[in-house]
C-alpha cells in the first residue's frame, strides 16, 4: 500500500512514548518486554516506560497501522504473554517524518540561540 | 505483588485488560525480577501512579470511539432517534410539569415556619358541611371564640377590602387586608424591613406593604420607612415591607392596614365580615382543637340563641384553603401524566426492540469480528444514554414551556405564588424511569448477540417468526392502546363536562360588553349627590361616544362580586335567615338591563327620578318574586331590606350572579341613589358596563379620557370585556382540558406509532409465507385481511381494560363532571372509535406492504 503524505502528517507530532516504541521496533521485531528495555537502554535510564503506557500506546499505534503482529498473521499457536511487534512500511514512515519534523525544530532553536552561550 | 498488579488492571476496560492484561502482568514481573529490592518499592509506587491515568485514558479513547460510532449510527437511523428522543421529551416534560404543580399545590407545606398548626377559623353551619370559610366572623363571636379557648399559641382577625392608593407612582386601586396586631407575628414571617403592627390603636394609620408593592409603586426605594401615603383619602405611614414570597391571606393583597375596633362592633352577632387565622399551641392536635371550637360554638348557641343558633363553626388547616374541585383536578391530571409516562415507557422499549430486532445481525458482525460483549453492551449504553440525556434535555424545556399552562390550576385562594417553580427532584424521577426504560431494553440485543452463537444470527434469514420478543412487544402495544383509551375517555368526559357548562345560559348576553372599575374614593365622595354627578357625566358622556348603544353603573358585576347577599323581610311573612333565603342586591343606575342583555318581565326600569326624597323602589328577578309572591303579580308589592321599606316597580331575568356551575340567590336591583346614608364605599356603583358595537381599543382610550376629564384623580383597573368574564368561569376547566386534550393526542399519536412498527415488522417477518401463500392462490385481499385483524385484535386487547380503567377514574372525578355520567355512552363510543381508527391507520400500511408482496421478489431475495 502506498504510503500518502496527508495521512502521515495527520498523525504527527507524535507523543513521546510512541515515538520511542517507532524507535525500538525499527531495530527489529520485539516484544513489550524488550521494548522498555530498548527505551530504557537507549536514554540511559531516562525513560523508562510502564506497562500501562506502553501497552496503551501499543493499542493506539496497531490501531493506526503504524505496528502489526507478525505472528498473529502466520496464524501460529501464540503464548499470549509474549507477543512480538513489528513495525509497518506506514510507521517506519511516520517516525521518519517526526524524526524531520524534530530535527527542523532543532534546527530553528538553534538559529535563535546562535552566538548566544548555549542555554544549560 | 504480581496479584496486587492484577487487581489493579481492572481499572482498565474489560476489552482491554483482555487483550493485553497478561503481556503487562509478564513486564511487570519480569521488571520486578530485575530490579533491585530498593527500585522494586519504586516499581509498585509508579505502576499505582501510573496505571490510573492511563486506564482513564483508554477508557476515554473508547467513549470517543462510541460517542463517534453512535452519532454515525443514530444519523442513519434519524427517524428511529428523533422518535426516541421525542417520547423521552413528552414523557419527562409533561410529568415534570404536572407534579410540579400538583406538589405545589397539594403537598408541599406553606412558606411560613411551622405550617402545620396554622389553621384558618370562621362562622359555619352547624353540620359542618363545605368546604373553606362557609360564613364570615362578627367581632362579637371571634372575640369570644379568642377569650374562651385554649387550644391557640395566638389568634388574629382579618378584613379584605379594596382601596386607592396615592402616593409614590400612579394612583393604583389596591387589595388590602386589615390584620389585627397578632395575624402578622404568628404568621411567623420577619419584615425584610421596618416592623409589623405593635397595638392598633398605635398604628391606626400605619400601613405594611407587600415586596411586590415597595418594588412597582416606590422602585423598591430602600427609604421608604416613614414615607407618607393616601388610601381612600386618609394619610397613611409605611413602617414595614413583608419579603417576596410572602403572601396573605391569598395573592391578591398588597398591603396591611391594623384592624381596629369600636365598642359598638361588638353589639351585633349577625354583622359578620371578619376572617379569623390561629397558630396551635405545641403538642395540640387539629382534631382537639377542632373539638374545643365546636363545644364553644355549642355553648355560644345556647347563651344567643337569637343569633347564634345555627351558627358552627368552620375549621380547617390554613394549608387546604382550596376548593374540592381543584384538588380533585390537580390528582386528575397527575393521573393522566402517569398514564403518559407508562405509555412513555412502553412506546421507548418497543422502539427500542424494534431496533435491537433490526440491528441483531449487526451486532453479530461485530460480534464475529472479535467485539467481546463488554464492548458491544458499552457502545449500545452510550446509544441509550446519548438518546435520553437529549430527551430529557428537550423535556426540561418543555416543562419549562408548559409550567404557566398549569398555573391556572393553582387556586388562587392559597397563599402561593402564581407559578410554581420546575421541581429538580421531580426532573429526576422522570429521568431516571425514562433513563432505566432506555437502557434496560437499549441493552437487551447486546446480552442477546453475546449469548447467541455468532453464526446463528449470522445465519439467521427471516423464516424465524420472531416468538418471544414479539410478544413482548405485542404487550407493551396493548399497554400503550390502554393508556390512550384512558386518557381519551377522561377528557372526552371533561369535553363534555365543559361544553354543558358554557351551554348554560348566564341570564345576560356578554357579547359586546366593555367592562371596567371606577371605585370612588370616600370619604371624597361620602355625598350621593356628588357621586351621582359623577355617574351621569360619565354616562352622558360615554353614551355620546359612536359605537356605543348603551352604559350603565353597577355595584359588581355577575361572577365577580358573587357576595352582596343580604336579608329581606316581607310584611305578613315569616322572617327567613339570611344564611338560608337571602337574596344577592345590586345598585345600578338607568339602563343596566338594557346594557346587560337582562331580559325585561314586567314594570319598569329603575330612573333618574328615583332620588333619595323620593319612594324607595326595586327591580327584582323572577325567582325572588317566585319566592316571596308566588302565582301573584309582584309590582306595587313592598318588602324590607337595609332598615328601609322598598316598593317592587319592576321584575327582570333571573342570572348566575354566583357563577356558571353554582346555584344562585334570587337578584334585586336598587336605585343607585337610594343607597342609604351611612352604607360603607364598597356597595357603590363603581363598575361601569359598555355595550357597543365597534373597535374596542379606541373605546377603551375615549372612556380613560371622558372618566379623566370628570374627576383626574380617579383610577380606572380592571379593563375587560364581559365575555373574558364569563370564560374566566371556565378558565381552570378549560386549562385542564388543554393539558389532558394534548396528552390525549400523544398517547393516541404514540400507540398508533407502535401498532404500526409491531405490524411492519411482522409484514416483513412473514413476508416469506405471505408470498408463499400469494403463491399458492391466496387472495391478495385476505391477506390484507389478516394484517387488519392482527392490528385490530392488538386494539381491543388494550380497548377492554381501558375503558374499565377509564371508568374507574371517571368516577373518582366525578365532581368534575358537572352531572355527566362516568360512563357516558357518547364519550366511551367516541373514544373507543378514535382507539379504533388509530389502529385502522397503524395497520395499513403493514397491510398494503403485505398486499403487494410478490412470490417472486420474496423467493429472489432468498
């Protein structure tokens, strides 16, 4: 399916938490577990995610197609508490487009504080 | 720990907690097995603080997604939604309305502390019969009644009366009541400012105003204290202002004179004039007290047998001042809205199983596409409550609209506000019967589609007959047909009760008749000359106006002044009691029964020339000379009235003086300058009648301008025309009738609505054996047939106990009647076809629909 641009920029600016969990299954398909334990990783112990958050952030990106899971397609036998993720050509876009869309803000911050000692 | 976790997730939705509930419980252990034992109390700590919100946040998400989903399916079932939301407004709109008029009026106790023990007191027949204040007090019998009982923490005596006021705005003609210094403390009601009235003697010319008045005549001028007026002519001092809400003795009283009284007042036992108001004294029951006044009026009897021994004494609470006929009205129309909010009940839940009936495979869908039940018994919960808080909002405003419509039923005889407030607790009552019907049958497909196999319903075709569910409707058509023939039986009954009263014949013709009150002031015109001046300048002058055929003067008009009785002697007969045999007495000028419509007998009018030097004559009806005189002629006889001897010169019509639905004392008419000498300003001719025959609002301007060129002080109230007089008889009556004729209508409009939805779903149920039928060589016309006669025996199932019903009520109204039997044959004949013709119009279209089924579109279908 193609992806269309209107339909990624009506999801964006995306919450954090989603944004981190794009992050994560763009790296490979992985369960909730895994996944905090990415977020976790990757910030350095900044984020660290609860199940709730997670889970209802999980709900919300399946529900928009930006994630599936992979196994429930292949109709096999799953254990229900380890469920993998996977991310969709469609969310691989939408986090790319925040990723611009963060970097431009960057960018613009950047303008402003130019030549002035950098805020700490 | 991981248990703890589990409780916590049931804050989630159900769907939810399904779906992931086992994943968060395996990162939540797994996080917990890998933290240190000082981040494991930091874990449990943030999974509390975190799982709530995000919980309500989900739960959000979904009540987002119902609302969205609701409103797309509602929009495209408009009619089925406009329906609901329609009946939920009727039913709570009109119940709120009635109760809260009927709780008004009927229970909720007065505004005045302690309501209880305030009990109203005056003269009555011995037997006690009646109802209210029978005959008024003499100061001689309260102020024994006072002395000699025990029963009372206090006791006060009141006057009503009528004078003009001027002083602060325009000259106004007021309602006043002179109030004995106890009436206003035991009342219990504190000035908002100023004080009430410390002895009489005092405060004779002081004066206490209503807080409606201080606001219309003084601006609600906070100095008002102190301020000077003139009442009738005489200097008046304001020294108090009662608060808002306070009325007494009923609405129409505007301000409190002190009642004061002279030795001499107590010399006559019959001079009644008096109202007498008491608070009981803790712990003294009504019926005690009652008892106490009825061995003091015993008593009293017997030591003044000349003038008290028919005299009793009427009792009552100050609460049931009302008369039997509004009660029985207000619980009238509770009845009926009852009835519409049964019929509410029962048309929201065949609606609403009509609809679950339509959405079954919906819900089966859904269901098979992995909707759990929690899922689709939340969405249909949204629907249901979507649709009641709509109805229930368009109620409110219909209460709102429809609660002045009732305020003619409150009796003006209470000391209450005109209107009644919405009554909130009401509101609720309605809402929460119209809120339960909606859910409980809004819910019932969705506990259906999760018990059902997915494929059954899925599967289903419309082969199945439809079996339980359609019974259920069926009943709940026949409650629906039941109501209405109750409701249209009931006030088919009041329709007529209505009609026979305005078929009777006031004994005058109000058409064309301009009416208005011009009290003269006393003691400005204590001289009958300068009053009769008065009188003809404003006549001559009214009568040069074009248009007008005719004017006179009277003391009161019929129906409204419906007092005025008085007792005549006859030379040569037996003295009769004035409380049995008097007679009602008018002073009219010239030309009253022309002006009035009042048939003329025999002898002459009273004239000009009836001076006060001259004989003293009167025109009587023809029941008083009925009375006095039978089978002779009554001119030239003489009879006694007022200490003075009066020759009969003419006899005319007789007329309702008392109102349509009483029975009224024969009339005399006397010349208006004979009133004697010494007679109180109230029995002055001071309403002036108009007949005319053009535009009434020009009449209206020239007759200010002739009365203001005459005497510019004089004020001109109650502008109206005789017929507004006549119908004011009927007015509460036809009020009632408005709201049953509605509510009537709605139940008939309703239960043709739902024989109509019951028959189209069974057309369409059946449509397959019906075409099968048409098939195999039917009729067309006997399969119409059999629709018909389903719709007809759904009527008569609910026909029967309705009518029964009906009755019941009918007879319980009965004083309402006004002598129409409850089961009039007309009425239940009329209703009955009405109950018939809407199931007729239910069921055609279902029978056309079953007529033009064609074998081949139903097999196609298949």
């Amino acid at each position: 399916m193609p992806v269309k641009d209107d339909d990624v920029d009506a999801l964006l600016p995306l919450p954090a938490a989603a944004f981190h969990i794009l992050l994560a299954l763009s790296a490979g398909d992985c369960h909730g577990y895994g996944i905090i334990q990415d977020v976790e990783a990757r910030t350095s112990g900044a984020l660290r995610l609860s199940p709730g958050t997670l889970y209802r952030t999980i709900q919300r990106l399946l529900e928009q197609g930006l994630i599936e899971e992979p196994r429930k397609l292949s109709r096999a036998r799953v254990d229900p508490r380890r469920r993998d993720y996977r991310i969709t050509p469609f969310g691989a876009a939408v986090a790319r487009a925040e990723t611009r869309r963060l970097t431009e803000l960057v960018r613009l911050a950047r303008n402003v504080w130019r030549g002035a000692p950098e805020p700490s | 720990m991981i248990r703890l976790y589990r409780a916590l997730l049931h804050l989630y939705p159900a769907s939810f907690r399904r779906e992931y509930g086992d994943e968060m419980t395996e990162v939540f252990a797994q996080s917990y097995a890998d933290a240190t034992l000082p981040g494991r109390a930091g874990l449990v700590l943030r999974a509390v603080s975190d799982e709530i919100p995000n919980a309500l946040a989900v739960h959000w998400a979904i009540l987002i997604q119902d609302l969205r989903y609701t409103v797309r399916t509602l929009n495209r079932a408009r009619g089925f939604a406009l329906t609901a939301i329609l009946v939920t407004a009727l039913g709570v709109g009109a119940n709120t309305a009635a109760f809260s008029v009927a709780d008004f009026v009927l229970l909720r106790p007065l505004p005045f502390p302690d309501p209880e023990s305030l009990v109203r007191l005056c003269e009555g027949p011995r037997t006690g019969a009646g109802w209210g204040c029978m005959n008024e007090l003499s100061p001689a019998n309260y102020r024994d009644l006072k002395t000699l009982s025990s029963s009372f923490q206090a006791m006060g005596a009141f006057v009503g009366a009528a004078a003009n006021l001027v002083g602060g705005g325009e000259p106004r003609r007021l309602g006043i009541t002179s109030v004995t210094p106890e009436v206003l403390p035991l009342l219990g009601v504190e000035p908002v400012l100023g004080r009430v009235f410390g002895s009489a003697d005092e405060d004779r010319s002081s004066i206490v105003i209503s807080h409606g008045l201080w606001h219309s005549q003084f601006g609600g001028d906070p100095g008002v204290l102190s301020r000077k007026v003139n009442l009738d002519g005489a200097p008046y001092t304001i020294i108090g202002v009662m608060p808002p809400a306070f009325y007494f003795p009923d609405r129409g009283t505007q301000l409190w004179t002190a009642l004061t009284f002279q030795p001499a007042d107590f010399e006559d036992r019959t001079n009644t004039y008096m109202h007498a108001v008491g608070r009981l004294k803790a712990g003294v029951t009504f019926e005690q007290a009652r008892a106490e006044l009825e061995s003091l009026a015993a008593r009293m009897s017997r030591d003044y047998p000349a003038t008290n021994a028919e005299t009793g004494v009427s009792f009552f609470r100050m609460r049931d001042n009302m008369s039997p006929r509004f009660r029985t009205m207000l619980i009238a129309l509770g009845g009926a809205t009852l009835c519409l909010l049964l019929l509410t009940c029962a048309s929201l839940a065949n609606l609403f199983l009509a609809r679950a009936t339509a959405r079954e495979r919906e819900l089966a869908v859904r269901a098979a596409l992995g909707a759990g039940k929690e899922r689709l018994v939340r969405q249909l919960i949204t629907e249901s409550v979507i649709l009641t808080v709509l109805g229930g909002a368009a109620g409110v405003a219909l209460a709102a609209a429809s609660v002045p419509v009732f305020s003619s039923l409150v009796p003006p005889t209470l000391p209450l506000a005109s209107q009644p407030g919405l009554d909130l607790r009401v509101l609720a009552l309605a809402l929460v019967f119209t809120a339960l019907t909606g859910l409980g049958f809004g819910l019932l497909p969705a506990l259906r589609a999760g018990r059902r196999t997915e494929f059954d319903a899925l599967r289903d075709t419309n082969r199945a007959g439809g079996g339980r569910k359609q019974r259920v409707r069926a009943v709940l058509v026949t409650v629906e047909v039941t109501m209405s023939v109750i409701l249209l039986i009931t006030s088919g009954l009041l329709i007529r009760a209505v009609w026979r009263v305005q078929a009777i014949d006031p004994g005058f013709v109000p058409q064309n008749v301009l009416t208005l009150n011009t009290p003269l002031a006393r003691p400005k015109y204590d001289d009958p000359v300068r009053r009769y001046q008065f009188y003809q300048r404003v006549l001559t002058a009214v009568r040069a106006l074009p248009g007008v055929e005719n004017a006179a003067f009277t003391t009161g008009l019929p129906m409204v002044i419906t007092g005025l009785i008085t007792r005549v002697e006859v030379p040569g007969q037996e003295v009769r009691s004035s409380r049995t045999a008097g007679a009602s007495h008018r002073w009219v000028t010239p030309d009253y029964f022309r002006t009035m419509g009042i048939p003329f007998r025999r002898g002459r009018d009273v004239e000009d020339s009836d001076t006060s030097r001259r004989q003293s004559v009167a025109v009587v009806s023809a029941s008083f000379a009925e009375r006095y005189w039978p089978g002779q002629d009554p001119i030239g006889k003489t009879f006694r009235h007022l200490d003075q001897t009066r020759t009969v010169v003419g006899v005319v019509g007789d007329i309702k003086v008392r109102g349509l639905e009483r029975t009224s004392e024969p009339q005399m008419y006397l010349p208006a300058q004979q009133v004697p000498e010494g007679l109180p300003g109230g029995f002055d001719p001071k309403d002036l009648v108009i007949r005319h025959a053009g535009e009434e609002d020009a009449l209206i301007s020239a007759v200010r301008q002739i009365i203001r060129a005459v005497d510019p002080e004089q004020p001109i109230s109650n502008v109206r025309t005789l017929e507004q007089v006549v119908a004011g008889e009927t007015a509460t009556r036809r009020a009632q009738l408005q709201v049953l004729g509605v509510l009537a209508a709605v139940a008939v409009l309703l239960s043709g609505v739902g024989i109509y939805g019951l028959l189209a779903y069974t057309v369409s149920q059946r449509a397959l054996e019906i075409g099968v039928r048409l098939a195999l060589g039917a009729e067309p016309s006997r399969v119409g047939r059999m629709i018909f006669a389903d719709g007809m025996r759904l009527a008569l199932t609910g026909i029967l106990p309705g009518m029964l019903c009906a009755y019941a009520a009918a007879r319980g109204m009965n004083a309402l009647l006004f002598g129409v039997p409850p089961s009039d044959p007309a009425t239940f004949a009329t209703a009955v076809a009405l109950a018939l013709l809407m199931a007729f119009a239910g069921s055609l279209v279902p029978a056309i629909r079953a007529v033009r089924v064609t074998p081949m579109s139903v097999l196609r279908a298949e």
